[in-house]
C-alpha cells in the first residue's frame, strides 16, 4: 500500500471515531481535531491529532482545551496540552497497519486522560519532574560531595552565556576548550544543597515564581533542605550578590534555580517591613546538566561500579590496546582520582592503521603517546600517561590492576613474572588469523598465570578449538610476515578485555579464563572455567 493510501485510510478510520482532517503541521505531519473520550465517560476533551505520514513515530497528542477542574501539575500532561500517552522506545508500531496501529494509540490516549481525570498516577510525577523544570542551562563537572559554595565559569558559546559549576576548574576549563568554548572572567555565587527527598511538582500551585514559592514548595519536600536554600538566599543578599544560584542535589536527579537581586528596590522594602524582602523575589528554574567524569562512565551501568579512582596500567596500544583504552576510558579509567597509564614504545606504521583505533594523522606516532592525547581529546577530564618505553625499563608505580595487551607470548610471561605477586594482571589476546580472542584474568595465587597455560597447551590442554588452530601469514619484503585479520576481531578483543575489567572490579572473577570464538568453522574446545596453576609452570611454583 501507498503512503498516500495508508494516511487515507488512516484519515478516515479516525473520520468514523469523530476527528476531522484540519489541515498540516510545518513538519509535514497531518492534523486531525475532535473529542478524546476516556472509558466510560459520557463526554470528552477537545484534542488534535497530528499523524507521521511514514507511521514511524508515534501520533502526537494535545488536548486543545485542559479540563478546568485539573490541578496546575499533573501526571503525563504538558502546559501545552501535551499527552505523554506512551514512553517514546516502550513500543514498536507496526508500519504495515497504520490503521490499527494509530487507533490503538488513540486509545491508549483515552485510556490516560482517564487516568489523569480521576487522580490517578500522581505518583509518576517524581519519576517525570523533568518535565517540569527547565529553563536555562547549568552544567555540573563535580567529582567530589561538597556542599555550600561552590565555583562557577561563566563560558561563552556563540554569544550565549552557559554556567559551569565545578571542584575542578582546571579540569573543566579543557573541556570547554575541547567544545571550543570561551572561558570569560565572569562568575555566578552558586551554592550547593542536598536533600533526601525526591522532587515533584505542587499540584495547587505550579511552576514556582518566586523565593516564597520555591521555600513553601521545599518545605513540602524537605524542611531541613528549605532551611539550608533560605539561609544562602539571604547570605547572597548579605554579600550584595547581583543573584545566586541554587544547585539541588536530590536522590533523583540535580536541578537547581537562580534568584536575581535588586538591592535598590530591596533596601526600600527593608526600611517599610522589617519582615524577610526575600520572599517575593523572582526564581528562575535552571536545568542541571551533568558533565562529571563519573556520570559519564557510570550512566550506562548505574548498578554496577566503574573503573573510577583506580590506578590501571594498559600494556601495549596496539590492534588491540588501542581500542581497549578507549573502552577502558569509558568505564571511568583516569576519571575521579584514578590514573591509566599506557604503556608502548613502538611507533604506528602505514600497515597498522587498517587494524588500529588511530589513524593517518597518528602515522610515525608513538601509539602510547598518540592514544593518550586522542584519549585526552574525547575525555578531557580523564588522567592518562604515556609511557613510550620497552614495560621492561617502566617503573609503573603501585597499581590496582595491570592489563597485557601485547599478545606477545614472551613478554607475556615477563610481565607474569615481574608483577604476579604485586597485582591483578589481564591479559588480553587474539589466537590465529582470527579464529579465537580470549584472556585470562589472574587475582589470586591459586589461580593460572599466562605461562601456566603455555605448559597446559603444550599438554593439548585448554585449548581454544579443537582442531589445531591455522597458520596463516601475509606480507613481504620490509614489511615482514604478519598474521592477518580484520580490525572487527581486534574490537572483539578489547571488549572481552574491558568485559573482564569491569567484572573483576565488581568482584566477579570467575571465569577466569574466557575465549569466545570468531570463526564459527572451528569447534570451541575449552568453555570458560577457572583453571588452577599448572604444576610445570616455574612462575608460580617458585
């Protein structure tokens, strides 16, 4: 069926349930008014319906008319008259039945304003406060917890003035640089307060517009944290302050608001009414955006820990280091006190770039060097260091875990040897042209090192197939022979790896050997297991 034919169809089902087409929206999507009617109700809202030609994204929703008897916040409905009828991502429509599809959305719409008439679903107001509060941006790069005063950077951004609130300012300066934002000499009074109750809006008297709303709506929530946001409001009065900012840390999200000072008009409401001249000061909401390292990293896993605060030392940034220090970094490696160190002396070659996370503009690099500036580049926050040195004349320090990227058996055992007894050790490797990647993690002294597992494969033991694994090796002349393999088993590689790290700080170190199996034209021989050191290896029965 025809687009053109779908929307008819479309048009005139909702034709049969009382909606008449109105005309287009400036995006191009079509409107169509009439009664939203919830269940068994004897009359409706006035709404319109603005439907995607391609039946892509769900039908828009707004009531033109919001019943009066509604209290000013509600669940699910916008100033606007806007219906949150379902969660963007929750649902797939089903282009091949625009009909249904779009029905079945009217209907749940009718469902919710239902809902919303009788007083239900208050509760989703915490969970979409959101939704609630927005107004001029605020950015937090904050590691630490502290309350009361805190710094600010105003930065410019194509004209416009953004607010940076930060522990850290030399930290926060390069990430602005990195947007390429100007740094000015200005700064807000900003202080931070923390509550323990869960933001949502009042139903009687919404949104706040002055000092006596927010407190009065505070006290609601958290009379102790009203008393705290009284207390700076009037000290930024005391400091003559041309307004302060507010910031909120609440267990659900951080939002925040700014309250501008006239001390002019201030100082004559004084000399009539000795009573607070705060109260009726206008609020402005601010929207909190977060930009801390441990945000960023945390976000994506928020019940599990990162790899913030640790001292990590990543050994080798080839084909497969290069994109495990990136997903290291991602994890929160360097971030909130923590250190990554990376760790190789080679340089990158026109051959490595087909495999590796750089690339041309890095040619002649050392990859240490050039994966830490390019680490530095996409977080700037993070501590990296390179060290562009054989690991065998490094001096790395103490460390929490110790990652061998190198896939170099030889030097492999070395670093075994050298730091078994002194830390953690991963290691990371690619087995074939290749037809495995695995790694083995080492945390105890019970546990097989890497040699070990040289002195069982010897033995045809843990093993990764079951057929000898192929030789296959490219290259010629200056180049020299390599083993060939697409860069997609390098990121395969590296996510086992960062896969290991994040489970080994989260205390889950089992199984301690792991492989998973490229070419599927081999049979995986070893499932993951925890193998004990081998009797021969020399290493670990010294």
């Amino acid at each position: 069926m025809s687009s053109v034919a779908a929307v008819a169809d479309v048009i005139e089902a909702f034709k049969q349930q009382g909606f008449e087409f109105v005309g287009k929206t400036d995006d191009g999507w079509f409107k169509l008014r009439g009664l939203l009617t919830p269940p068994g109700a004897d009359k409706g809202c006035p709404c319109e319906v603005q439907l995607d030609p391609t039946f892509f994204d769900l039908p828009r929703i707004r009531l033109l008319e919001i019943p009066p008897e509604l209290p000013n916040a509600v669940p699910h409905l916008g100033a606007d008259g806007g219906l949150c009828y379902l969660a963007k991502g929750t649902v797939v429509l089903d282009i091949y039945d625009p009909v249904g599809q779009s029905l079945a959305c009217l209907q749940r719409a009718a469902a919710v304003i239902g809902q919303i008439l009788k007083g239900e679903m208050i509760e989703d107001l915490a969970e979409e406060f959101f939704a609630y509060w927005h107004g001029w941006l605020c950015f937090v790069d904050m590691q630490g917890e502290d309350l009361g005063r805190q710094n600010c950077i105003v930065a410019q951004a194509n004209g416009n003035p953004l607010w940076f609130i930060t522990d850290n300012e030399d930290r926060t300066t390069r990430k602005l640089h990195s947007l390429g934002y100007e740094v000015t000499d200005k700064t807000v009074l900003t202080y931070r307060v923390k509550t323990t109750a869960q933001p949502r809006p009042l139903t009687s008297h919404w949104p706040p517009k002055t000092v006596g709303d927010i407190l009065a709506w505070q006290s609601t929530l958290d009379p102790r944290c009203r008393r705290k946001i009284h207390e700076r409001i009037k000290e930024g009065q005391n400091k003559k302050a041309n307004g302060v900012l507010i910031i909120i840390e609440s267990p659900l999200m951080t939002y925040g608001f700014a309250v501008l000072f006239d001390h002019q008009v201030s100082q004559k409401t004084k000399l009539a009414d000795r009573r607070d001249s705060g109260f009726g000061l206008k609020v402005m909401p601010v929207s909190v955006i977060r930009i801390d390292d441990r945000y960023l990293a945390q976000r994506n896993i928020p019940k599990s820990k990162t790899l913030a605060g640790k001292r990590i030392a990543l050994v080798g940034c080839g084909t497969i280091g290069g994109y495990l220090s990136d997903m290291l970094v991602k994890a929160g490696a360097g971030s909130c006190g923590g250190k990554l160190t990376l760790v190789d002396f080679d340089c990158l070659l026109p051959q490595n770039i087909g495999r590796h996370r750089l690339g041309f503009p890095d040619l002649l690099s050392n990859k240490a060097e050039a994966m830490a500036k390019e680490l530095k580049r996409l977080s700037p926050g993070v501590d990296v260091h390179a060290l562009p040195v054989d690991v065998r004349q490094a001096q790395l320090g103490r460390l929490d875990l110790l990652i061998d990227a190198t896939g170099e058996e030889s030097l492999g055992h070395w670093l075994c040897g050298r730091y078994r007894a002194l830390t953690p050790m991963l290691s990371v490797w690619i087995e074939g042209p290749g037809t495995a990647v695995r790694a083995l993690l080492r945390t105890n002294a019970s546990g097989a090192c890497y040699r070990c597992l040289w002195h069982s494969h010897r033995r045809g033991e843990l093993r990764s197939t079951l057929d000898p694994l192929p030789t296959i090796l490219a290259g010629h002349g200056c180049e020299g022979l390599y083993v060939p393999f697409p860069a997609s088993v390098s990121v395969q590689a590296a996510s086992l790896g960062a896969e290991m790290a994040l489970d080994w700080i989260n205390g889950v170190h089992s199984p301690a050997l792991r492989t998973r199996l490229i070419d599927q034209t081999h049979e995986l021989a070893t499932p993951d297991c925890d193998p004990l050191r081998d009797r021969d290896c020399p290493l670990c029965n010294s």
